[in-house]
C-alpha cells in the first residue's frame, strides 16, 4: 500500500475501529487534523496526500 507516516500511526485493524475513511488532502496539517477529528469519532482512517496516492490505494488488492 502507499505509505505515509500519517498511515503508521493510524495502522489498526478496521473491524476494531469502525467504518473506512480514505482522505485526500494535499496540506499536511489539514490532512493532520481531519485524520485525528476522524479517527476520534471512531473512523479508519488512511491518509493519502494526494489523487495519484489515492488511486493508488484503490488498486491494491488487497484494499478493502
């Protein structure tokens, strides 16, 4: 999968935490926030920063 640091520490079993969140935003800091807003209303949360890593996600086979 395209790897950030953001992704590491968000790296937790979905079935654990709740609904799938994949977010594409470019500013690091907004992308930051929203991640942890997210993840603190119980969401999955995978970080991307941008529509190349997005889609990128997407054709993993792995990606749910």
């Amino acid at each position: 999968m395209v790897g950030t640091d953001d992704q590491a520490e968000q790296a937790a079993p979905a079935e654990e935490i709740g609904p799938r969140v994949l977010l594409a935003e470019d500013d690091n800091e907004m992308r930051t926030l929203l991640t942890e807003e997210l993840f603190a209303a119980g969401y999955h949360v995978i970080p991307v920063r941008n529509g190349k890593e997005l889609l990128a996600c997407l054709r993993q086979p792995n990606f749910p």
